[in-house]
C-alpha cells in the first residue's frame, strides 16, 4: 500500500487496528472489565487511528463487551474522522447535548470501567456521577502492556524516524552545524528546523547544553555562547508525520560534542560512557529483566567512579509517545519481550563543571537487541 504519511513506511491496512480492537478485548476480559473509554492521549489513535482534539467538548470511544465501538464525537468534527469501515461507528453529539449523558446511556448499568488514563478530571467526574455504579480503573493498565510489544509496521516507522535524527547527529559530529559563537537556542533551532526535514510533523524537545550546563539532563537551551574548549550535549527528537489519522512515531536521540580537544579527565569519562551505553545494549535480550538492563549500565559506570553523578533510570519505552512502558530502572523485573522498543541513554552530570549522555533507540528482538540509531558514539571533535 502507498505511503500517504511523508515519506515513511507504507500505510497501515485496516485489519491492524482490528486486530490491536481484539487484543484490547482480550485484555479487558482478563481483567474482568466489562468497558473502556478512551479520550486524549495516545491510546485513541494507536486503537482506531483517530486523534481526539484537547477541547472543552468531549470526544471518546466507548468499547464494551461484543458490541461495535463507538467513537461520540462533536458533531462538526465529524469530517475529521476517516471512515474505517465497520472498525467503530461515529456517535455524534450537537452543542445542545451532553455527552456525558450519551456515553452513560451507551454503556448502560456499569460495572468495571476502564478511562484513559489522559482524560481530563472534568469528564471523569462527571461520568462518575452519571454512572454510579461504576468501578473504576486506569485504563493504562490495559493499553499500556499492549502499545509495548511493537509490530513489524511499528518498528518500521520508529526505524524511519530514528534514520532522521541519526542524518541531524551526523550534521552535528562533522561540523555541518556550527557550534562555536553560537547560542545554545541558536543552535537548538536549527536542530529542529532540520528534524522536521527530515520527515517529523512536530519536534518534542531540542536540549542544546554546553559547558556547566550539560550537567542538567533536562536542560533548556538558552541564550548562553558556545565556547570552544567544552562539552555540547545535544538530547533531540520529534515524531513522524501521518495522514488519515494514523499515529506518527518518536524518535530520540543524544550525541556530545566538543569544541576542540577535551581534558584527559573527561575524555576518559566519556569513554567510560560510551563502553557503558555498548554493554547495555548488548544486554538488552529478550528474557532478561529490564532492571538488569540498568544495572549493566550502573556497574560498568561504577568501575570508572561515575555512578554517583548517573542520576536518572537507564531508558524509557518508545512509540506513539516519547516516554512509554517498558521503563529500565532498578525495581522493573519484567523482563523483556520481543518487539519492545526503549531507550539505553546513561550519563553522568557533575555539578557546575560538565555532563554527557549517550542514547540509542533499541528494539528487542528474538535474534538479539537492534539499536536503531547508528549516529557514532564516540566524542566528537568539532573545531567551529
């Protein structure tokens, strides 16, 4: 099937939402929940393909039982959705009517209910008092151990997303992207100018950090001149274009340069680093308990003295968002299944001198961990 989407993989067939509609009623019969209602948030388009607008008017779909899901939807987005067959129908609800109202009466006398877990508290409340009844519960419990085991389609589309952010890296290392007499912001926008050309709908986040500022993970870029002699963490990512509804997939990524020839001590650092992110991607197998996946990272910083200044767990799950299940942190022992994807990003920050970090998409695979990203992991010698 032709791509529609900018670019990327071709597009999905219909009988993929169908099969995710039928695991989410396998879920739910396993966890004896008799309806999910799902709004804003990633869960609505990943099921149906459908992406509910953040407004005061209220959009959910309604999945009970055998019956056909109902999306009830304001009635002038309805040109918004895109027929899917026989996949749900389309309630429509006019300005004059409530849709708490409607959904109540869709889902009749109620027992387990599952929400989404984005939906804001004004609907949650008012859907308590008009099904009183109710028993409720998250329904990331649900969606979430499924949206973690990705299909084929879907690791196509993270290994397409992941390919533009390593072309972005690669402009980084070689120079393309000048650094020095720059602003991080400058050079932050720029960043994200070119992750949207190379075929992003949006960018979630472009850290520029230099210097002391490297040792903040979560840096805001800001009006500070890159110098030459220190450290430039760059911690990017944005998420694909679509069409037709379908769900763009993340990407992420981390790369450090440095302006001009680092310090013997942090040059050994880095290098302790990059042996660190390597052991925990190759740890990374089906079977083995994400918190062991942290804790190779941990150990091996440990040897060089740096496992003080890693101040964050190991990786976070990947897909339709940029933070999802399986998260790699000590406490985790799930182990890992073939078709989760996350990533392996350990750093050290040390205070008001400097940080570094190095991250990877990775996707479990029955044949071992496949990093998508290939940008190279060494330190990067820039000289402008």
């Amino acid at each position: 099937m032709t791509d529609r989407g900018g670019g990327g993989p071709s597009a999905y067939p219909e009988a993929m939402f169908e099969r995710r509609l039928a695991r989410l009623r396998a879920a739910m019969a396993q966890a004896d929940v008799e309806t999910t209602l799902l709004s804003v948030g990633a869960d609505l388009p990943w099921l149906i393909g459908y992406e509910a607008m953040a407004l005061e008017r209220l959009t959910m779909l309604v999945v009970s039982g055998d019956c056909q899901p109902k999306l009830v939807i304001p009635a002038f987005e309805v040109p918004r959705v895109v027929d899917r067959g026989d996949l749900f129908s389309v309630v429509a609800w006019g300005e004059t009517e409530n849709p708490v109202s409607v959904i109540a009466d869709l889902v009749g006398p109620a027992g387990r209910v599952a929400i989404g877990d984005h939906t804001w508290s004004r609907f949650l409340v008012a859907l308590q008092d008009a099904m009183p009844s109710a028993r409720w519960l998250t329904a990331g419990q649900l969606t979430s151990p499924l949206r973690a085991v990705k299909e084929p389609e879907e690791i196509e589309r993270l290994q397409f997303a992941a390919s533009g952010v390593d072309r972005v890296a690669a402009a980084l290392q070689g120079g393309e992207i000048p650094l020095i007499g720059r602003t991080e912001a400058d050079v932050s926008a720029e960043i994200s100018r070119r992750i949207l050309a190379e075929g992003h709908a949006a960018v979630n986040f472009a850290i520029v950090a230099s210097g002391a500022n490297a040792a903040s993970p979560h840096h805001h870029a800001s009006d500070k001149v890159i110098e030459p002699g220190e450290v430039v963490l760059c911690d990017f990512g944005g998420k694909t274009a679509e069409a037709d509804g379908r769900p763009g997939y993340c990407s992420d990524i981390t790369r450090c340069m440095h302006t001009g020839e680092p310090s013997a001590e942090f040059a050994e650092a880095y290098e302790a680093l990059r042996q660190a992110q390597g052991d925990a991607v190759v740890a990374a197998t089906v079977g083995n308990e994400a918190q062991a996946v942290d804790a190779v990272a941990r150990d091996r910083l440990a040897q060089a003295d740096l496992d003080q200044w890693f101040l964050h767990r190991l990786g976070h799950g990947i897909g339709v968002e940029e933070h999802e299940d399986p998260y790699l942190v000590e406490g985790n022992a799930e182990p890992l299944v073939a078709g989760n994807a996350f990533s392996i990003e350990p750093g050290f920050y040390v205070a008001d001198r400097w940080g570094a970090r190095i991250e990877d998409i990775v996707v479990a695979t029955e044949d071992g961990p496949l990093a998508l990203n290939t940008a190279d992991h060494h330190l990067a010698i820039v000289e402008a």
